[in-house]
C-alpha cells in the first residue's frame, strides 16, 4: 500500500439528510451514482425488450407479428437512442464515474454536487420525453442518427422527432454538465500527492471521456437545434432546394458521433485496466503507454468522423484522409490491448467474476477491433454499407465491450457500493451464459452482412434463413442470461455476503478499497496522503 | 475565513437543494409546451415552463450567493474550481456556435461540400453592408469589452464607485448593441425562411445576440452585487465568470462579423 495515512470515515453531523428528499435533492455523489444505476438498469430493460422484439422478428423469413413497419423502424431507432444515452452513458460515467472517482482520488465528493443533481434529473427529464416520442404520433422511424430528409417535417409531420429533438438535448445538456463536473473535480480536488500520474487508470478514462462530452456534444445540440427549425420554423439548413444539404446533417452528427463511440468505451478501458490489475496482482504494465494511449483515442477520435460518410459522396482525396486517419486509432488501441496481455503476463491469476468479463472485455472488443478496421477502408465499407456487417461490428465493440465492462464493473465494485458481496458461482454462471448468448447472437451477423442482408428491414430472402435463427436463438440466450443477472442483484441485495473493506487482497491498491463496505455517506473527509508510488 | 487550512478538507459540501428537480421540471414543461406550440397549440405551456426556470434561476443563484457571503464555504480551492467550472462552460457554448459556423461554411464554400452555392450570397440575397450597423456593433462590444475590463481592474483595487461605473456602462452597451440587432433584423430584406441564407444568418446572428442578453443579465446582476458591497479585492468569482462570459461574447461577435457580415456580403456589395 502506498498511502501513508490511514483515514478515518465517519459520518459528518447534519450533512445526513434522510426520507426522500435524500434522493430527490441528493448532493452526495454516491446517492446520485445509485439513481444512475437504478435508470441505466430500467433503461435496459426497455432497450433490450425492443432488441428482443427485433430478433424474434428477425427469427425467420415473412413477417411475423410487425406488420406496421414505421413501428419496427420505431423500435429500432429506440433500441439504439435508449442503450446509448440511457444504458451505457449512465452506467458507466454517471454510476459508476459519480461513485468512484471521488473515491479513487480521495476527495469527500464532486466539485459541484448540485449540479451533479441535475445533471441525473435531466437525463431522467430526457427518457421521460424519448418514451413520448414513441407513444405520442406515429414515432420516430428514424434510426438513431435522425438522418434528414426522413426526419423532416414532410417525413415525420407528427410531434414525434421533436420529441425525440429535445428528448437529446436535455440528455446533453445533462452531459456537458456532468462533464464539466468531472473535469473540475479531477483537476483541483484531487489528494495531496496524487498527481496527474498517479491517478488510477480509471479515473484518466473519465478525464478524457469528460472532455470529448464537453466538446462533442455541443455540435450535437447545434445540429438538433437546426433540424429542429427546419422542422417548425422554415430554415433550409438540410433542405437541398433551398440550398441546404442532408450531408452537413450527417457531417455534424457524425463529428459528435465518432467521439460518443468513444465516450462509451473509454470508462471501459478504464474498469478493465483496474480489475486486470487487481486480479492479476501486478500494477498495470507501462502505466503511461496506457494513459497515453487513451488521449491519442480521444484526440484522433475528434478528427475520424467522415468514416461514417463513406457512402454519401465524399471526394476521393477526403475519403483517402479519413481512411488513413481511422486507421492510425488502430496503434494506440493495439497498445492497451498488449498492455492488458503484459499485465497478466506472469501475475498470479484469479479468475472471479470481475476478471472475467474483464478478459472477454479484451477478447470481443478486439474482435470488434478487427471489423473495425476492415470498414475503415472505404471502398470495402462501400460494399458492405448499411448492412449486418456493420450492426455485428458496432454490437461487438458496444454490446459485448462496453455493455461486459459495465458488467465487470458491476461485480467488481458491488461489494463496496452495497456491502454485499455477489454470489461468486451465479456470478461467474451469468459470464458464461452471456458470452455464450452474445456471440451466437451476433457473430453470425458477419456472414449476414457479408452476404448482402440490409439493415434495418424487417424481412429477408430465405436464403438468409440459417444464420438469422442462430442469432436470434442466441438472442433468446442472452435474454435468459440477463433474467439471471437481475436474480444476481436481487440476491446480492438480499443475501448476500458481508463484504470487507477490501475483498480482492493486495491486487487492489486504489483508495475505494481503504474505506469501508459499504461507503459510508461522506467518506475522505480527512483526505489521504499520496506516497511516490503510481496508484494502478 | 482564515481558518480554512485547519479544516481536514477545504471542499464545500453542498446541503440537500430543491433547485436540480424544480429546474428539470421546467426543462421538461418548456420541452413538452414547446411542442405543443410548434404544432398548432397555444404558447403558454412554453411560457409557464420559462417562469419555473426563472424562479429556479433566482432561487439557485441566490443559495450560492447566500453561501459565499458566509466566508465559510468559498474556500481558495473551491474558488479555483468555479474559476474551472466556468472555462469549462466558455469551452462548451464555443463548440455550439463551431456547429453554426460548420453550416455557414458549408453552405458557402464550394470547396467544402458539392452542394455549396457557387455564388455567395445567393441570387436574388441583398445582403446587409457590414461597414454601416454591422460596424458600429462591433465598436459598441469592443468598447464594452474595455470598460468591463475597467469595472475588473477597479473592483481589484477595491474602487467600488468605478466598478459601478464600468459595470453599468457595459451593461448599458450590451442593450444599445441588442438595440441595434433588432433595428437591423427589421430592416434586412432576406427572411429567416424560404433559403439557406437567412438559416445561418439568423441562426447564427440570433444565438449570438441571445448570448449577449444573458451575458448582460449576468453583468447586471453582479451591478446589484456590486451595489449591495458583496464583491471584495480579493473574490469576486461571480463578476469574474461574467467577465469572462462577456469577452467570449465579443469574440464570438468578431468572427460573425469577419465571415458573415463581410466576407458573406462581399459578393453582394464589393463583387
């Protein structure tokens, strides 16, 4: 251990609030960290109901209970909206980002806890306004990218898309605000000693993740803002008889779009970095490489966009560029990849729980890693644009990379936050079950893609029928497998273990695992001081 | 005050607040009476969502006021962290006029885009002379931009009757410039529909002037505070942050009337 003063983390006096005003004007990050959860666990239960729907659909040739197709469009552009900015974004940086960062650099809370406040109603305010979206008018059958012309008004006149319009910038505006809390609170509050280079690798993913929010989601508003008066109020921006162009549409929602990719899975690399490490007993192999690596993803991520423009016209040279430049991503991706390899290279294993969702982490992100680059050259994503090769790609790097490091980092850090430990076999049974289901869902997807099937289209030629079962059987896996998750949480939350300040033993070395479990209400109080070796 | 470094901590743990969920309350009735409106409805359920947010702004502002005149609370570390907090914030508004911006150019420049008019303004666009209103603006916000910078430096030295002076002066420049905006948009013989023209001019053009409202808003409350003798030689975060927001304006305002008045007008009136 590093730290040279233990800490004591009592309770502070009328700083306790209690009944519901402790939740609904919570100003203590580990409460809003909590609510956060909560949401993200609703939400996907919502978004992988739809995907369910998708896939039972999809389970063979014919249409078999959907006939509206504005409705199959509906649930396809909600499966996506909600897993992105109501699973995901929630999970990883408003729980967990809210619960540990304060606690891994050992400050009692978050630079703004008000705002910390708002920023979890607002995202509340948002799936209030996108479930509308759907209930109200014919929906939004847009896909999530909201592509004009099928967004404006002659397309989509019902309210719906606006719903849908401002449904995202208050979840951004809920973002940005999350984000300028992140950024300050790691770089003013942090304890005495702990320096930029020895913070945990988590909370770095969360500093550069703060920072592609701060900047990538303010050209998504801008983008809504237009659409939206092309919709109510008469501007061209996207009308091209009026000298507007659907492609500046795809220009700006994509240059958010790319660094929100990033936005999802930089928490990630974060959660797997600490539990490889912990799990492995070894401090993270070459520590900077890794910090390093992740601002060059978020750096290089910002000037990529164009990739998912392939199709639409772009000038050879431009295409030329963004092929070049998507490409580099690969380096600094295939350095943490190594690292994490290096890491457990000759540590002394464990294989709980955390540690191996964290190691099918690594393993399916990089197969998602590989399709990746294959569409970045542009004259194959040409042939194989808008089809199952794409939704198998990003399904690979989101579905089975961030969705298993949310869930690694659920096993990983619910002892501390609950007090409970996870029952260690169901635990390990849901990994299972799950890498199982996923991959039978989705790698048959390829083949599909490759072979021409068209994405988001409700029927296909019988010549697709083989593979289609096997993904959606496998979907049926998968849907088994989260039923077992929510019986983990439930019996965790029940029956579960008492859990010790430090369940996972000399591997982890982060400040979390120096205070109790549960945390406490307030906890660094007395703020820990850093001694000179680097915190993994 | 002088105390704060005995304390084990110098952060400011925030007491339970009503204001996050009032405020989202607001967002959430603006959002769904919005609607209502764009689509054939009556306004005020729009409206009725602005009075909350105001109520929600007056409220919230006025507990953090209430905490800094406590000397307690506003520690030198918490000060650096409203100091961050509003950079961070300056950061994000600029990426939202970037997107404007990002219209504008590929709307204007063929060499951005295939559908670019090859013509800039579009036939049939009389656009407006930047070196008539236009410029006089741009003298109005760089002069406010000097005597807020006067106000900074008199408030430094603890000179409350300059401060007061300076502060209300800008103010004031801030509302001639609105003043002067509205004259022009009555005056401009291109409309806000029909052509892409007028989205990015007025699009652009008119976030912009809301941004100088709300920057002179800002101003004037920290007049108020001025007034009321809550700004001290020492902390004065709340007139800092508007400082800052003012001279954002002001650049913002440089680049709309490099680009859109007179780069974008120059096809027009000096082609």
């Amino acid at each position: 251990m590093a730290y040279a003063a233990s800490h004591d983390a009592h309770d502070d006096h009328g700083h306790h609030p209690s009944g519901w005003r402790r939740w609904v004007y919570s100003t203590n990050h580990k409460d809003i960290g909590t609510m956060y959860m909560v949401v993200s666990m609703l939400s996907a239960v919502l978004g992988g109901g739809l995907s369910w729907l998708i896939r039972l659909e999809l389970a063979e040739p014919g249409i078999q209970f959907i006939t509206d197709f504005q409705f199959y469009n509906v649930m396809v552009s909600a499966h996506g909206l909600i897993m992105v900015f109501f699973v995901v974004m929630p999970a990883l940086i408003g729980g967990f980002g809210n619960w540990f960062l304060p606690l891994m650099i050992g400050t009692p809370d978050m630079a703004f806890p008000r705002m910390n406040n708002v920023s979890f109603w607002l995202l509340v305010a948002a799936l209030i306004l996108l479930v509308l979206s759907g209930i109200v008018g014919s929906g939004v059958g847009t896909g999530w990218t909201v592509y004009p012309p099928l967004s404006n008004i002659e397309y989509h006149p019902g309210p719906s898309v606006d719903f849908a319009i401002l449904s995202l910038h208050l979840a951004g505006a809920s973002s940005v605000l999350g984000a300028m809390n992140f950024i300050t609170t790691i770089l003013n509050m942090r304890a005495p000693g702990m320096t930029l280079h020895r913070m945990p690798l988590f909370v770095w993913a969360m500093l550069i993740t703060a920072f592609l929010l701060l900047l990538a989601i303010p050209v998504l508003a801008g983008a809504l803002t237009m659409l939206l008066t092309d919709r109510n109020f008469g501007t061209a921006f996207f009308k091209t008889g009026q000298g507007g162009d659907p492609i500046l549409w795809q220009h700006l929602f994509w240059f958010f779009g790319h660094p929100e990719v990033y936005i999802m899975i930089l928490p990630g690399f974060g959660i797997v970095s600490q539990i490889v490490s912990t799990f492995s007993r070894k401090p993270i192999f070459g520590y900077l490489g890794m910090v390093y690596a992740m601002v060059s993803i978020g750096f290089v991520g910002f000037v990529v966009w164009a990739h998912h423009m392939f199709s639409v016209g772009l000038t050879s040279s431009t295409r030329a560029y963004f092929v070049v430049a998507t490409m580099v991503i690969a380096v600094p991706t295939g350095i943490k990849i190594f690292s994490w390899i290096a890491t457990m290279w000759g540590g002394s294993i464990s294989f709980k729980t955390p540690m191996l969702w964290a190691i099918g982490f690594i393993f399916l992100f990089v197969v998602g890693g590989v399709t990746g680059v294959v569409l970045a050259n542009a004259a194959i994503a040409v042939s194989v644009h808008d089809t199952y090769y794409v939704v198998a790609h990003f399904h690979y790097v989101l579905s089975l990379g961030a969705v298993f490091s949310i869930f690694a980092g659920f096993y990983y850090w619910i002892g501390k936050m609950s007090g409970r430990q996870y029952p260690e076999k169901l635990g390990q049974l849901h990994f299972w079950t799950s890498f199982v289901g996923v991959n039978l869902l989705f790698f048959p997807q390829h083949f599909l893609g490759v072979q021409g099937m068209p994405r988001r289209i409700p029927d296909y030629p019988d010549a697709f029928t083989g593979w289609n079962m096997v993904s959606s059987f496998g979907a049926l896996v998968t849907a088994l497998s989260t039923v077992l998750f929510f019986y983990v949480v439930y019996r965790t939350l029940t029956s579960g273990e008492k859990c010790a300040a430090n369940p996972w033993g000399e591997g982890a070395s982060t400040l979390e695992w120096t205070v109790p479990s549960p945390a406490p209400f307030h906890t660094h109080e007395v703020m820990p001081k850093i001694g000179s070796q680097p915190a993994e | 005050m002088a105390d704060w470094r005995t304390r084990s901590h110098p952060w400011h743990l925030v007491d339970p607040s009503p204001w996050p969920i009032v405020g989202t309350l607001a967002a959430l009735i603006m959002a769904i009476g919005g609607i209502w409106y764009m689509h054939g409805g009556p306004i005020w359920g729009f409206l009725a969502g602005v009075a909350v947010l105001i109520v929600t702004f007056v409220g919230w502002w006025r507990d953090v006021i209430r905490e800094a005149q406590t000397g307690v609370h506003h520690t030198p570390p918490v000060q650096t962290g409203l100091r961050m907090g509003m950079i961070l914030f300056i950061a994000s508004e600029v990426m939202f006029f970037f997107a404007f911006f990002w219209a504008f150019f590929h709307s204007s420049m063929p060499i951005l885009s295939r559908v670019a008019a090859t013509v800039w303004p579009p036939e049939g666009i009389i656009p407006l002379h930047a070196w008539t209103v236009p410029f006089l603006n741009t003298l109005i916000l760089l002069t406010s931009g000097a005597t807020v910078t006067y106000a900074h430096h008199a408030i430094r030295l603890g000179d409350r009757s300059k401060f007061i002076k300076g502060t209300a002066l800008t103010v004031l420049l801030g509302f001639i410039f609105l003043g002067f905006q509205a004259f022009e948009y009555i005056h401009a013989e291109f409309k806000l529909t029909g052509g892409i023209y007028g989205s990015t001019f007025y699009l652009a053009t008119g976030f912009h002037g809301f941004h100088v409202f709300v920057g002179a808003c800002f101003l004037a409350v920290c007049l108020f505070r001025g007034l009321a003798g809550h700004f001290k030689p020492e902390q004065h975060i709340g007139f800092e942050a508007a400082a800052w927001y003012w001279h954002f304006v002001d650049v913002v305002w440089l680049f709309l009337f490099v680009w859109i008045y007179w780069w974008g007008g120059a096809g027009y009136h000096f082609g």
